[in-house]
C-alpha cells in the first residue's frame, strides 16, 4: 500500500478510520486505553506499547534497562528519553548504565 493512499478501516469494537500504512492499531482504541496518570501516560501511544510489548508497567522494571536498550524497542523514539529520565528521578530511580 502506498504511503500517501488511505484507506477506510474498521477495528474489531466498530470504529472506523484510515491508515495510510499497514498497522492495524486503531486510534480511537489506542486513546481510549491511554493511562490517566503514571509515568506512561507521558509517552505518545508507540512508546507506550514498546514498552508495555516488552513487559516494563513500571519505573522499577524501567530502571532495569540502560536508555541504549530501550532506545532499541519498535517505536520507541529519543523524544521519549527525557520524559522518562524525569520520571525516573521523580522516583529516586535511574536508567541502568
């Protein structure tokens, strides 16, 4: 599929919208499952699902990582990095060097 031609889609709950790619995450459904509030409420929907995809639901499970190996998850971008590196610091936490 060409990157400029959308195309009409439809989730499995019943919302429609186009894509001009071949992912198959439906916006409306990405949105609705946003955390209110947690450190991965701050990170736009493909950073949140590399992380979660890669089992990190928590800055104790973060801290574990150096940025390099996060840096290295699908989706996961260097905007991310400060947003994460602050809420690490807000816990007391740090990446793993």
């Amino acid at each position: 599929m060409s990157t400029n031609e959308k195309s009409l889609r439809t989730c499995p709950k019943g919302h429609k919208y186009y894509k001009s790619t071949d992912c198959p995450t439906c916006p409306t459904c990405e949105e609705e499952r946003k955390p209110s509030n947690g450190f991965l409420s701050l990170l736009s929907a493909p950073a949140r699902r590399a992380l979660e995809n890669n089992g990190i639901h928590s800055l104790e499970k973060l801290s574990k990582y150096s940025e390099k190996e996060i840096l290295q998850f699908h989706g996961m971008g260097p905007a991310s990095l400060p947003k994460l590196r602050s809420a690490l610091k807000e816990s007391g936490l740090s990446f793993r060097n």
